[in-house]
C-alpha cells in the first residue's frame, strides 16, 4: 500500500492543504512547529480515526472554523481508493471511493489495512524518538524481553499482560513472605493443625456434652415452638374477646331484623298516595254540594247537627258498618286481660317459689344429666375428703407415737453397758490374755497355745459384737423403726390420694359454677336447680304466654283505636275524649240514627234538596268506595289501617338502619365470625383466654428452666473446647486447606498465564526470527559502519558481537548503538512482515542521538527499504538523498 495524496480539509494548523507523496521515499523537513507531527497525526487519524473526546490533547480540531478532517489517497493492488474522514462520533465518518465513483463505509477501509489496526500500525509501522528513548527506560531484563518479542505483532500489550500476572502472583505468594495471603494461610493451617491435635485428647468428653446440648436445643426448640404457637392462640383469643361486644351487638342486630315485620313493596305507598288524593277530591265536591243543600232549603236554617250528618253521611255509614266486628274485638279483649292476670299471679307464686325475681332459663337436657352427675360426682369426692382427712389424722397419731418410741429405745442404746456385764466381758478377755502369755513362755511346741489364745479373744471380741447387736433392746428397736418408716409410707399415700381428690373436687366445683354462671344460676340453691327444673320451664311458659297475650291485646287496642280514629271528624257531636270504644260506638249509632230520621223527612218535603242529596249521596257512596279501596289495599297487604301502614314505613325505614348498621359490622368482623360461634357467650371465652394464659405461663416456665439449663451446657462446653470443639477445628483445618487450594490456583494461574504468555512470544519470534535475524545483523551492520558484525540470540538474552568478536549485552551498549540496534530490528521486522501487509513505513524525527556519519547510513539504509515499501520520513533538517523528495513544510 502506497499514500500518493494527502488533502487536509482543517486539521490543527493546517487548513486546506495538499500534499503529493512520492511513492517511495517522501521527507517532510521543517522547524520546530512546522506541523510535522501535525501531519503525521493526519495520516493516523484517516486511516485508523481520530481522537475522541476521552483524549482532548490528542485532538486537533482547527481553532480558524474550518472542517475537521480531510483525504488520503492510496494505491493497493493497482487500485487506487479515495480515503474520506471527517467529524463524526468514534473517530469520524468514513467514505471511501472506489476509482469508478462507487463509495463505501468504513468496513472497506478495515478490509484494505487488515490486519493492521492502530496498534500494530504504531508497533510495526511507526516509531519516533520516544519509542527509540523508551528503551532505557526499562529494566535489563524487561529490555532483554522487549527486544527478544519483538518479532511477535503486540508483543508489548502482550508483555505487559505477563508482567501484570507475574505482580498479582507475588501479591499472593514469596519464598520467605509472611505478609502474603497464601504466606499467612500455611502458617494459620500450622496453627489449626497444633490446637486439632490437643483438642483430640478431650474428645469423648466434648462429644458427649455436645450431644446433651444436641438434645437440649431440641428441647428448648420444641417449647419455643409450643410458646409461640400458644402466644399466637392466645394473640387470636384476645382478639376474639376485645371483638366480642361488636359480635354481641351483631346478634342483637340480627334479633332486631328478625323481629321486624316484613317490608312492604314500595308501590303499596305511592298507590295509597294516590287514592288519598282522588278522596281529598271528592271531599271537595262534597263540600260543594252540601253549600247547594243549604241553597235548596231556601234560606231555612238546617240544625248544624244535620248539616254535620249531611256532608259525613257516608263516613258514618263506613264507619258503623264494622259494629259487629268492633264488639267482637272489645269482648275478645276482655277475655285476654283475665287470662293475662291469672298467668301473672301463677307466675309471681313460682317466683317466690324459686327465689327468683325474673325468669332463667331451665337447663338443657344434656345440661341437667351433666348437672346431676356433677352432683353425685361431688358428693362422692367430698365423702372421700371426709374419710381421708380422718384416716390422715389418725396416721398421723400414729407416727407420732412410734416417733416417740423409737426416739425413747435410742436414747436406752446409747446408755453404756452394766458394771455386770462389763465385769464379764474384761474376765472373759483377761483368761485369753493368760493364755497368750503362757504360750509365750513355753517352749517351741507351747507356742501353739500363743495362737490358741488369740483366736479365743478374737473369737470373743466378735461374739460381744453380736451379742450387742442383737439384743432384745437393739430388735425392739429396729421393729419399731420399721413400723414409723410403713406409716410415714402410708402418710405419703395418703397425702397424695387426698390431693389428688382435692384436685378433682376443685375441677368439679369449677365445672358446676361454670354451668350456674352459663344460666344465670349463681344465686340459687343447688337442691333448686336439680329439682326444680320443672317449674323454671313453667315460669319461662308463663312469661311468653304472657307476652303473647300482651302482643294480641296490643293489637286489637291498636285495632280498636284506629277504629275510634275514624270518628275524629265527628268528634263536636260524638265526644271520644276518655271514651272506651264501647262508648263511642254506642254514641255514633244513636246519633247517625236520629240525624238519619231527619234527614229522610227533609228529602220527602224538597224536590231541589232531593237532588242534591241525591248527588251528594253519589259522591259520598264515591268516596266510601275510595275509602274501600283504601281499605281493600291495606288488607291485601295484611294491614287495618293507615295508622298501620305509617308505622310499617316507619319500621321499614328503621329495618334500613338497622340492615346497614349489621352490614357494617358483619363487614369488620366476618374474618372472626366462625371462631366466634364456636362460643356460646362471653364466660366460655373468657374460660379459654384464662385456661390459655395458664398454659402459656407454664411454658414459658419450662422454656426458662430449659434455657438455663442449655446456657450451662454450652459453658460446660465451651470450656471443654478452650479454643474450639474438635469438630469445629476439623472444619476450621478443612477451610483453611480448600483457602490454600483456591490461593495456590489462583497463584499457579498467574504464574502458569505469565509463562505461557512468554513463551509464545518467544516461539512467535523464533519463527520469524532466523528471517528478520539476518536482515536485522546487515541493518545494524550498516549503521555501525561494520563495528557489530553479528546478533546472537538465546533463550532469555540477545547479544551483540564487535568486529574484534567481543560480545555485549544490550544493557551494556550506549544510548546510540541501542537506539541503533532498535531501528535496525525494527527495519527488519517490517520487512520481515511484509508478507502479510505492505504498509508505509511513517518515522518522525527518530535519529536525533545518531551521529552525522550514522544518520546518513540510517537514511540510505531507507532509501534502500524504499524500493519495497514505501517510506515517509519527517525531520527537522533537510537531507542528503539520492532517491525521492523532500518538501518543505515551511514554504
């Protein structure tokens, strides 16, 4: 590939610029800020783009407002491209153009320098002064490596990478180290290994506490358990009671809407409201008529009575039509009341009876078998109570006899021997002491009377012994102290036979006023109770039976009085005030019948007041049809009157209230309503809430007492393991051992990626080597002037031979000959690779240490090079040249 324009569109100093290149060898020669580096940043940029924002400095945006960027064009394969890059996000936008006009991305671009990128550009391709210094900049060693990977594309990330993995192996590992994790880890596994080994010697002793502290956090597991579960039961109990006044006033609620009657359809009203308002109608012609009647007579003055009777006669007729019905209902009425006062006084003599001032309610059936045998139940426990309580006393009578017997034969064991019997017992040891010393005096054979004399007194030392112990005083004795110890046996029995019927009395008499408290009993005699559930159910009869009674004379007193009602607008001429309906009845009847008679006379003496009675009886039979009508949808509807009827919209009205208050509280509690009624009233919840807490602390006891006991086992246990438990330190040596395994991989790693990083390179450089060798010994020849004649390359050196055969290491030559030694390398790396790519070869200003005489050999050493590839070459002084241009970037 050869660059043969360069056209600069505005990049740093330079703005619309153009610049022809030889294809060969090009020199670019100027001063200091000619733009020379400036330039050859422009030939990077195109061809592998320009730098971002991530590196301000290394832009080189033009400060005069032209465009940023510009043009290369190329030469490959005969072909000639275009190379187009201005701003643009990642380095620019890129247009190539091909020779036909046809334009392409940048993956055109990538194809052509491919596999060149910009790194391998600047490591193969591109060097200048700096990387010529860099050199020195290294270690011997790493100098020694760079040189010898040099022949490999990106060796130097390559090394750097292998330098970075060698560093984080010997942050985990050194020799002689202590501070390093892998370091501290063998001796933490030293450490662990020592404390294993002396807490193996107390192991059965810590594995045996260790299991009873197995088996106590079992324990203390299984009561934490229990404790919650009965916290929770009694958290769900508390809740149900603080809920129970609001489930109380539910059930009333539903009593309530139960008791309410039943709602009427809403139409029943509006058709009542209507009828009412054709009768308001009528009553109003009616009104018009009875002004004609007074007309008729002609200006004769009609008794205000009859003129009253005239414009109700209608309303009298409806009303006395129901005469028979209304008798019935007052006779029917006093019938109720003398029922009602023989219930009442039937009910106050059972109240005496019974020591009550209201009715309770009789026991269930289940209730009164389970009442009786409570009883009997009772009084069995309390006739044992009685007989243990006796036998008690008596055995405790008992004891205290034989105690003082046994503490009387004591004191007579304690009392020494009789001088009698002492006197015997020291004549009896003093004839078998005479024996012993006779035998000591005789001769030999006499000796066997010595041993005949000692057996008698031992013989005598242990018959005084039983005979002591088993005298009459010492059997008397031990019998008597066998007895105390079978009654004090027989008292313990006893003890616990009578608590346990304590117990059991106590739970009955619990379970008894339990069932007094359920019936509101408490204050009645148990014989009551038992005997005379018969009249507890007669009084509770008498009582509904009264309320029955009370109920129907309710209604017809309702029924009566709404019937009385119905004379209110004759109330002038019927008087209704502290009248009975008897009375009125009779009143209405006697003066409809004389108004009648009146009226009947008028009529037969007046055509004109004929007719209008006429018409006036019309309207009135109208409205008493009405008033039928009325009556008749009153009575499909099972009600009298409209008295009835207001009290119904009254109660449907208050049935709404009623419905929307239950709703709300059916709403708020029906997460609780089933556990609810499983209680039949307040005291059987509160039985459970008691019986709850009472277990819930007798749990919460045996908790305590087993944690205590844990605690202790765990300090016994603690001390036991000092440092740790034998199987803690297994697992501590087994962790610590997977650590050093995780640490020495990690480390082996490194070290393994390092070496093979290395060794690649060195083998990648071995198979160029020997090619780029030899160009590399005939470049560094030439620019020596023959001094070094030979390049000896080893395993992890290179070395340089002089003409007089002294070899040297590259760490040992002067800033010059290495910087020479580097170019001659790299001259012949480019050469050797480009087989693989042919690119412009781009040195910028990169000899400034060479001498005038080795300068030159450097630029004919190019000039040479240029007949392959071609070769741009920045400097600051103009050059010696036999082949290609120089340009001047000053003009």
């Amino acid at each position: 590939m050869q660059i043969e324009q360069v056209n600069i569109f505005g990049f740093g100093k330079w703005t619309d610029q153009q610049f022809a290149l030889d294809s060969h060898f090009q020199v670019f020669y100027g001063q200091n800020e000619a733009g020379k580096s400036t330039l050859s940043a422009f030939i990077d940029g195109v061809l592998f783009g320009f730098a971002t924002k991530k590196q301000p400095y290394a832009q080189y945006i033009p400060k005069t407002g032209h465009s940023y960027g510009g043009e290369l064009t190329l030469v490959q394969g005969q072909q000639r491209y275009l190379i187009r890059r201005v701003a643009g996000t990642a380095g620019g936008t890129v247009t190539v153009t091909t020779a036909n006009g046809t334009q392409h991305g940048e993956k055109l671009l990538q194809n052509l320098l491919a596999p060149i990128d910009k790194t391998l550009f600047r490591q193969i391709f591109r060097f200048d002064q700096q990387d010529l210094t860099s050199i020195f900049q290294l270690r011997k060693a790493a100098l020694e490596r760079h040189l010898l990977t040099v022949g490999a594309a990106g060796s130097h990330d390559w090394l750097t990478l292998a330098q970075k993995y060698r560093r984080e192996a010997a942050r985990l590992y050194k020799p002689r180290g202590r501070v390093w994790p892998l370091n501290q880890a063998f001796t933490k596994l030293k450490d662990l290994n020592a404390k294993l080994a002396a807490a193996q010697a107390t192991l059965p002793a810590y594995l045996a506490k260790q299991e009873k502290v197995t088996r106590q956090k079992a324990m203390v597991a299984t009561l934490t358990t229990k404790v919650t579960s009965v916290r929770q039961q009694l958290t769900e109990l508390e809740r149900l009671q603080a809920a129970w006044p609001n489930y109380q006033t539910l059930q009333a609620l539903e009593q309530k809407l139960a008791q309410q009657p039943q709602a009427l359809a809403t139409e029943l009203y509006q058709d009542y409201q209507q009828l009412q308002q054709q009768r308001q109608s009528k009553a109003t012609e009616l009104q018009q008529l009875s002004t004609k009647l007074n007309a008729a007579t002609g200006g004769q003055e009609l008794a205000p009575a009859l003129v009253f009777y005239q414009q109700h006669q209608a309303e009298f007729e409806h009303q006395l039509a129901s005469t028979a019905q209304v008798q019935a209902m007052i006779q029917e009425k006093q019938q109720l009341q003398e029922q009602q006062q023989a219930l009442i006084k039937e009910s106050q003599q059972l109240q005496q009876t019974l020591g009550v001032t209201a009715p309770v309610p009789p026991l269930s059936d289940l209730d009164l078998k389970q009442a009786q045998a409570n009883y009997k139940h009772r009084q069995t426990l309390q006739q044992q109570q009685v007989q243990l309580q006796a036998t008690q006393q008596q055995q405790q009578r008992q004891i205290e006899q034989l105690t003082q017997e046994v503490t009387t034969l004591e004191q007579q064991l304690q009392q020494p021997p009789s001088r009698t019997q002492r006197h015997q017992q020291q004549s009896h040891y003093l004839v078998w002491g005479l024996v012993i010393i006779i035998g000591l005096l005789l001769p030999s054979w006499g000796k066997l009377l010595t041993l005949v004399g000692a057996g008698g007194l031992i013989w005598q030392f242990f018959n005084n012994q039983s005979v002591g112990q088993t005298s009459p005083l010492q059997q008397q004795w031990q019998q008597a102290l066998a007895q105390l110890d079978q009654q004090q046996e027989k008292a313990v029995q006893l003890k616990q036979q009578l608590t346990a019927v304590q117990g059991s009395l106590a739970a009955q008499n619990a379970a008894w006023e339990t069932l007094k408290a359920r019936y509101d009993y408490q204050t009645l005699p148990t014989d009551v109770i038992l005997n005379h559930q018969h009249d507890f159910k007669r009084l509770l009869a008498c009582q509904q039976q009264i309320k029955q009674l009370k109920q129907r004379q309710t209604t017809l007193q309702v029924q009566l009085d709404q019937w009385v009602a119905g004379f209110k607008f004759a109330q002038s001429w019927v008087p209704l005030a502290a009248a009975t309906p008897a009375q009125v009845l009779q009143r209405a009847k006697d003066f409809a019948t004389a108004q009648a008679a009146k009226l009947k006379a008028l009529r037969d003496q007046n055509q004109n007041y004929a007719y209008y009675q006429q018409q006036a009886t019309r309207v009135q039979q109208q409205l008493a049809q009405l008033d039928q009508k009325q009556h008749q949808l009153l009575a499909d509807h099972q009600l009298v009157s409209e008295h009835e009827l207001q009290k119904h919209q009254q109660a449907d009205q208050k049935r709404r209230q009623l419905q929307e208050r239950w709703q709300v509280l059916h709403n708020q509690l029906q997460p609780d309503l089933p556990a609810l009624k499983q209680y039949a009233d307040s005291m059987a919840l509160q039985t459970k809430v008691t019986t709850c807490k009472q277990t819930l602390k007798q749990q919460q006891r045996q908790l305590t007492v087993a944690q205590q006991q844990l605690t202790k086992l765990q300090t016994q246990l603690a001390q036991l393991a000092s440092d740790g438990s034998y199987r803690v330190l297994r697992q501590q040596v087994a962790q610590q051992q997977t650590e050093i395994t995780q640490l020495a991989q990690k480390w082996l790693t490194y070290q393994l990626t390092a070496q093979w990083i290395e060794t690649t390179l060195t083998q990648a450089s071995q198979r160029r080597l020997p090619q780029m060798l030899a160009a590399a010994q005939q470049n560094f020849a030439i620019l020596t002037q023959q001094r070094y004649v030979k390049i000896i390359l080893t395993a992890k050196t290179i070395k340089v031979v002089r003409f007089d055969q002294q070899q040297f290491l590259v760490g040992e030559l002067s800033q010059g000959t290495a910087e020479q030694l580097y170019v001659a390398l790299r001259l012949a790396f480019a050469q050797t690779v480009s087989d693989v790519q042919r690119m412009p070869l781009v040195i910028d200003d990169s000899f400034v240490n060479f001498d005038s005489p080795r300068r030159q050999q450097v630029l004919n050493l190019l000039a040479k090079l240029s007949r392959t590839t071609q070769v741009i070459y920045f400097t600051a002084h103009p050059v010696k040249m036999s082949v290609g241009q120089q340009t001047n970037l000053a003009d």
